[in-house]
C-alpha cells in the first residue's frame, strides 16, 4: 500500500473489499478459500487504518 493513501482512500478501499468479500461468500460459502483471504486482506486494510488513525491521534496530541 503506497504511503501516499489518505484515511478516505483507506476508508474506500475498506469498503469495497468488504463488499467483495460478502459477495464471495455469498457464492461460495462463509469457509470457502476465497472468503478466507478476501477477509485476510480486508484485515490488513483494517489494521493499516487503525494504524494510521493512532498515528494521527499521536501526531495531533504532540501539536
């Protein structure tokens, strides 16, 4: 993920791969393979969000 993505970007992207994920386990089951690493990713997103929001919080704390 490029540094140069903003908490909206993120945001966006959060989204349409949780949209992706529950179509694919609308199609092939809530264990399928995809599934799974659909959600794999979705948490990397996530995680890179929290991330970034604490790293704002600490940045605005120090200002």
């Amino acid at each position: 993920m490029s540094k140069g993505y903003n908490c909206e970007d993120l945001l966006k992207l959060i989204e349409t791969k949780r949209r992706e994920m529950i179509m694919i386990a609308n199609k092939t089951g809530m264990t399928s393979p995809q599934t799974i690493q659909t959600s794999i990713e979705l948490d990397g997103l996530l995680n890179l969000h929290r991330r970034f929001t604490e790293k704002a919080v600490i940045m605005n704390k120090a200002n």
